[in-house]
C-alpha cells in the first residue's frame, strides 16, 4: 500500500495562487487545490513509505513562507 496523507493548509491572504503553483512542484505531491472554507490550500502527498510523506510535509511544505497553519489527516485505510 502507498502511503498517503492530505494536509490543510492555512496561507496568507492572496499567497493561495502562489502557494498552490509552488507545491504542485515538490515531489509527492499529488494534488493540490485551492478550497472556500476554513482552509485555503488542501494538498494530496503520497509516497512509497510514510518517513517519505512525513518528510515531504515537514522539510518541504510546511517550512514554505507564506504558510500560516496547517492540519495533517493521514491516511490509514483505503476503500
């Protein structure tokens, strides 16, 4: 099975565009969307291990400027 997680992203206010074009670059990721709601960013990472997808979003995402907050939902069962 691949790892996967989703992570909730909070930006600045009009970083969402940008953010957005600079994530979909890091690899594995595998989506990214800008969402209405309490988040502004929702991105998909997935990887052959989880140490893979925790470095990902720790090393790579998460140290992006212009991020404000962010909430991990990892997956632990796919349908």
């Amino acid at each position: 099975m691949v790892a996967s997680a989703y992570l909730l992203i909070n930006a600045e206010l009009g970083a969402e565009e940008e953010l957005v074009k600079t994530i979909s670059k890091i690899p594995n990721v595998v989506e990214v969307y800008v969402v209405y709601g309490v988040y502004d960013i929702v991105a998909k990472v997935q990887a052959e291990t989880m140490e893979k997808v925790k470095a990902t979003i720790t090393s790579s995402i998460r140290r992006l400027e212009k991020i404000r907050s962010t909430l991990t939902m990892i997956v632990v069962e796919n349908a």
